[in-house]
C-alpha cells in the first residue's frame, strides 16, 4: 500500500509533487528534450501505471512527464466530490509547471480533460494525442437528478461496499481482460497488481463514485473543433467500451486530425500495443 513515503511503484521513477489547491498530485519525468505530458484515463483503478508504455518507450529527445490526477495513484485521496474542472485545471497546472509548449497524451476521459486544458491555453500545448477519446455525446451530458441522487446515497458505506468489489482481485482481472486490453495473454500479475494496488490506497473510492455517477463527465463539442494544434487520434481496433466507429463523431468535428487504428488492441492501445503507439507519436510530433 502506498504511503508518503512508500509511493506506488508505478512507474520506473519516484514522482515528484505538485501543490494544487493544497492538496499533491503525482508528477514522474524522465529524459530531455521537448516535452510530453501523460495523462491516463478515468475508472476505478486508473493511474499513470496505463502509461508506462510511452514513459518508459518514446525513447531520446523527449522529456515525458506522467501526472496522476488528484484521486488517483500516488495523489492525495481528499474526501471530497471531485468535477471535470478539477481534472481541467490540474492538467494546466502540470503544464504551467513544465513551463514549455508540450505535446499531451490522453486517454479516454483523460483525453477530454486533455482538449478542454489545450483549448483553454493553447499557448501551453504544442499537440495533442488521443488515445480512445470520449466527449462527443459519450461521457459527455451532466448528471442530472438522478446522477445526483445516486451520487449521495454512493458516498457513504453503499459506495464502499460497490467499490470494494468492483475493485476485488477477480473484478479487476475481469475489467482487464473484458475491456482494457484485447489479448488476455497482456493481463500477466505484474499487471493486475499494478492496477489492483492503485485501488487498496484509503481514500481510493472517493473520485471513481463521482465517475460513476456523471460528475466526472466533460463536453468538448465546443471545445474540441476550435483546437488550433496538431492532433492525432489512436483507436485499439477492438476496444468495446469507446468503440472504433466512435471516431467518425471526432473526424467530423475536426477533420483535420489525423486517425490510427492499432490492430490486436482495446482501450488501452498505449499499454497493449508500445512499440507501434510510440512509433505513431514519434511521427507526429513536430520535428
């Protein structure tokens, strides 16, 4: 378990800290040159541990950068109702802590947080990779009163209780293999622990409620055709929950981006499919 002292092992690095609104989020570098900034997706068990591909792979001339939103890895786990715009602003502030235009990488809901951050300063943001991206109609709408309703009976002891065992050895394993990777083969034990022990840290149901019940949701149909940088998008060919035909929705707002299909991936192509990933962002990226 993880402690201010003892940090997840999640990356090949012990992260280092920023301050936001009193509270620390996790921030890992390794290398240098021009930046890159990782953020992971939005789920029970998410941390920067999904990035480890492009952190450990993109190879010389990048300086990478893996943040782990508040809520999440070895971030604070405050006791509090946890927005989008939390997420928005602390991908600003890890920008504005590297302190040059830097290319994101963002996955899934991360990934819409990402476009919302390179909307609001541009001036921060040199590229933008997107890996699976919701926003456009999925993951999209506010809560609602319903949303709302659940969200309050969840935070209490019924919360726990669900998240306890969606979080279990055999519910993680079963989100692994149904919906983050294609390949079963990929969900070897140093996996599963890596996405198991990210959920035992206390505190650690406190955002994923909020996702389940809406909160968490981010509309970027404003936001994402005003984009004036670069952007690529990267579809696991067989990912399930954000489904290829998904993006036809980003093609048509923004017909500039670029597509990629990765073959034999899901939703985490990054992690499922290194080598090919960090070749596509290699080819990207502004020389």
């Amino acid at each position: 378990m993880a402690t201010r002292e003892q940090p997840l092992p999640l990356l090949p690095v012990a992260p280092a800290h920023l301050d936001w609104r009193g509270h620390r989020l996790a921030l890992y570098s390794a290398g240098s040159g021009r930046p890159v900034l990782l953020v992971h997706s939005i789920n029970a068990a998410a941390s920067a541990f999904e990035m480890r591909g492009p952190f450990t792979g993109l190879g010389p001339g990048y300086a990478v950068h893996a943040l782990d939103l508040l809520g999440y890895g070895n971030s604070d786990r405050p006791a509090r109702r946890y927005s989008a715009e939390d997420y928005i602003d602390q991908i600003g502030a890890a920008l504005a802590h590297i302190g040059a235009p830097t290319a994101l990488v963002a996955s899934s809901l991360g990934a819409a947080y990402a476009v919302a951050a390179a909307d609001r300063w541009p001036e921060r943001v040199e590229a933008l990779v997107l890996v699976c991206p919701v926003g456009l109609g999925q993951l999209s709408d506010p809560p609602g009163p319903a949303g709302w309703a659940a969200y309050r009976v969840l935070r209490g002891p019924l919360g726990r209780a669900i998240f306890d065992r969606l979080t279990s050895r055999a519910g993680t394993a079963y989100f692994l293999r149904s919906q983050a990777y294609h390949d079963p083969a990929m969900v070897t034990p140093a996996t599963h622990d890596g996405f198991y022990y990210t959920c035992r840290v206390p505190g650690a149901y406190y955002a994923p409620i909020c996702f389940l019940t809406g909160l968490l949701n981010c509309d970027i149909r404003a936001a994402f055709p005003r984009l004036r940088q670069p952007v690529l998008l990267v579809w696991g060919r067989q990912a399930t929950t954000t489904p290829l035909r998904r993006a036809d929705d980003f093609r048509a707002a923004l017909p500039r981006a670029r597509l990629e299909v990765l073959d034999r991936a899901s939703l985490l192509a990054q992690d499922e499919r290194p080598d090919a990933f960090n070749a596509l962002v290699r080819d990207f990226l502004p020389s």
